[in-house]
C-alpha cells in the first residue's frame, strides 16, 4: 500500500485542491460527496496529477511542499510535465 499526494481541479470554480491519501479513488468520492469544506463548494473535482509515496510522512511532506508555493503556474507546470 502506498500513500498519495494529489491535485484536484474544478472548472466551475477554476481552482485547484492539493491533499494526500492512502486511497485516492476514495478520497476522490469523499470531495464529491456533500459535506463540509472547501471542496463542498463544487462537484466535478477531478484528479490532475498524483505522485505516489512509500510513506504517509513523505506524501504528506510532498503536499506541504506544493501548498507552499502558492502559485497556480507552479501547480500547472508540475501537470502539465508529467
């Protein structure tokens, strides 16, 4: 089993979510669903890019990393060369 560090985009919003998981397509089905927070605000998230991690730590690490940046052409750039 492995752990994810993942980014979401919403074109109703035009935004992107960063997160991490150990099961993705779950994870995925949870920010779909109704429920509280940032996702809640649209329904047609899909998954972008992912990178997948050994460890809970590194993938959280990776996420804390991507959220650091703070820029949506950063983000874009990490896609978009995959």
């Amino acid at each position: 089993m492995g752990f994810y560090t993942y980014i979401l985009y919403s074109s109703i919003l035009d935004k992107y979510y960063v997160g991490s998981t150990n099961n993705l397509e779950a994870r995925l089905s949870k920010h779909l669903s109704n429920h509280k927070g940032y996702t809640s605000r649209a329904k047609d998230w899909v998954v972008k890019y992912h990178e997948l991690f050994a460890t809970k730590t590194e993938a959280r690490s990776r996420e804390m990393q991507i959220k650091k940046w703070k820029s949506r052409k950063k983000i874009e750039q990490l896609i978009f060369e995959k």
